[in-house]
C-alpha cells in the first residue's frame, strides 16, 4: 500500500493519456458487457423455459390446422396429463394501430397447467363461468383505460356465422405471463363459444398445449404423440417449449459466434491500442525510473509498479464500462423483454481487464525492469 502514492503519479504524469486509456477500455468493456450480458441473457431465458410443456401442432406448421377429435388420442398417449386445445387469430380494438391477439382456449380442469400465464384465483373462476369472458394482460389494460366488467367490441379476421367481423368480450379478470415470447397485447377467450359462433373452420384448432408428467421424458413423450398421427391426413410435430425458444434462437444465426467474434475483435484492438500508450508512457519515463533504482528499488519493484499502473486503469475503466452496461440493460428490457446481465459476465469482464493489462504491459514492464542507469541518465 506505501507504494501506491508512486503507482499515482505515475498514472497521472500525463493526465490527457491516462484518461485516453481509460474511455478507451471504458466503451470496449460497455460494448463487452453490453454483448456477454445479452447472449447469456438469453441463454438463461430459453434454460427457463418449461420442457414439461408441448405444442402439438401441424407438420406443415402453425398455419396449418388439426381437428379437435385429435385431442382424445393425445390424451391416450402414457406420460400426457392434460391437453387443452388452442386457437389463435387476430384483433382490432378502435383503429389499425391498435391491434392485438386473441387466444381462444377451453378452461377444462387444470388448464393453466399447459400454459405459462399466472391467473388470481377469482379470475379463474370468473373466467369459466362467463362464456363470453376474456382476460386481458395488465398492460393492455393499462393502455386503453380498461377496467373488469367492460364490454370490449374488437373487429377480427375471422367472421361469424352472419357475415360479421366484430366480436365483443367482457372482461373478467387480468393475467401474466412468464413467456417473454408471448406479447403483451394479447387477450384469452373461451373457444367453445368462439368455435360456435364462427363462419368457418368449426371443430378445428391451432394447436394443443399439452402438460406431461416428465420433462425428461419430453423428447419421448412428443415421438409418441407424432406417431400416433403418421398416417392419418392431419399429421402432426410435437415440441417443447423450450425446443421451440432454441429453434427461434437458432433462426437468427449464431449468436455466440458473432458475439465472440466481435468481442475477440474489441479486445485484441483495445491490447494494441493499450500496449502502444504503455510502451509511449516507458519512453517518456526512462529517466524518473533510472531514478528510482538509483534510490534502490530493485528490477523486480519497477516490472511490478508497470502492471500495477495498467491494471489499475483497466480494471477501473472496465468497472466503469460493465457499471454503463448494467444501466442499459433496463432500457433494452424494453425491446427484448427478459433479458439481464447475469454475475459471471461481470466477473468474465473484470477478469479479461486484468488479462488485458498484464499483457500489454508485459512488455513495457519487462523494459522497465532491465533498464540500465548509466545509459538512461546519460540520454536525459
């Protein structure tokens, strides 16, 4: 610690530089921490996904619908708990800009299990009970001034058995929901009444959200499903919740590669941008420092007092630049819902500032220790 006061000024010699070096690291472990945060973020998003729950929809796709007699032999299959049909369409509220999705659903008994939404207890109930009842997400309740008991008039794509596109609900209670994939502007139906009062497609769903006894079982469970289907003129693909979050984070690419990719980049320039500065700042100091093993301190002290000073810069700078990620990431929950910068990525940073400074002062620190006196005082 008695050696700290000499590490100091040694930093702040030419303060302009120092402080270079210093927003320099800061952005480039922003960037870091900004990247690593995101991509782990994600990672932990799509482990938390539930493997218990499966969507058994068609084999050409969600566009493509099932009948709903296929529920009872999904219901057959060993390992299924519940099964609940699901339709899905889209609505307007006032204008075009308003628009938001409809879930059609049968409350049958234990019907939250195959799903990710949170519901009070009295909603529940309200909700089985009103056939033309709908919950709403808080924040759509929020955005239009909504309140339980309203009747909500929406115009669909989907027409009723006269010709009519409008359709009205009355909302019984509000819900949440864990799937950060899900939307916000989303409201749940009853499908009986739905399936009922529609032009077209009557008897026929989206898909089925099922419920297993085993998520380990998940991968067997769905081939079991899948078969059941093989040869009949609606077959099927069976997928977990957590298999489908993988398949969207592979369709955008690898994102751990461009992620390490760019980072590996922003550190190797941030190790020569550093190296050059600490091999400048050496140059200009080759005097105080023959000056200082003049006084007695050993080659060993000097190598010592370099890497202090450059990890000292990068690991604040990086503390810094992590610190303005972590403020960021608020704001980007925004945009991509869920995602966070988990401990270890700030922990992986402050490691890879200390990587950083020890090798771009290596070298400097080396020429630092094996100065020869004589030949620096002479050249002053």
């Amino acid at each position: 610690m008695r050696f700290l006061p000499v590490i100091w000024s040694g930093l702040w010699r030419k303060p302009g530089r120092s402080i270079l070096i210093f927003l320099q690291v800061s952005v480039a472990f922003a960037l870091f921490g900004v990247l690593q945060g995101m991509k782990s973020g994600v990672e932990q998003l799509i482990s938390q996904a539930r493997a218990d729950l499966l969507l058994v929809h068609s084999s050409l796709g969600f566009v493509d619908s099932l009948p709903l007699g296929a529920l009872e032999q999904i219901q057959a299959v060993p390992g299924v708990k519940v099964v609940i049909p699901v339709e899905l369409f889209g609505g307007m509220y006032q204008k075009p800009t308003q628009g938001m999705g409809i879930v059609a659903i049968r409350p049958d008994q234990a019907w939250l299990s195959v799903f990710t939404y949170t519901v009070a207890a009295e909603d529940v109930a309200a909700f089985e009970k009103t056939r033309t009842g709908t919950l709403v997400r808080k924040a759509l309740l929020e955005k239009y001034g909504w309140k339980i008991g309203d009747r909500i008039p929406l115009v669909t794509n989907v027409a009723k058995s006269d010709g009519s596109m409008d359709w009205s609900f009355d909302i019984v209670g509000t819900y949440t929901d864990s799937d950060v994939a899900g939307g916000t502007d989303v409201i749940l139906i009853h499908y009986d009444n739905f399936n009922e009062a529609r032009l077209a497609g009557k008897g026929n769903v989206n898909h089925f959200n099922v419920a297993i006894a085993e998520p380990r079982q998940a991968a067997t469970v769905a081939d079991a499903i899948d078969r059941r289907f093989t040869n009949s003129s609606h077959s099927t693909r069976t997928e977990s919740l957590r298999e489908l979050a993988q398949l969207q984070m592979q369709s955008i690419g690898d994102l751990g590669f461009l992620i390490r990719a760019i980072v590996g980049a922003v550190l190797v320039a941030l190790f020569f941008a550093t190296t050059t500065m600490m091999m400048q700042s050496i140059r200009e100091r080759t005097p105080e420092l023959a000056v200082l093993k003049t006084l007695g301190f050993s080659n060993h002290a000097l190598f010592l007092f370099v890497l202090a000073e450059a990890a000292v810069v990068c690991v604040a700078a990086a503390a810094f630049g992590l610190t303005l990620a972590l403020l960021a990431f608020p704001f980007a929950s925004r945009f991509v819902p869920g995602i966070s910068m988990p401990a270890q990525v700030v922990a992986l940073g402050l490691g890879c500032a200390c990587l950083v400074a020890l090798i771009s002062a290596a070298v400097p620190a080396i020429r630092a220790a094996r100065l020869n006196i004589v030949a620096a005082l002479a050249s002053r």
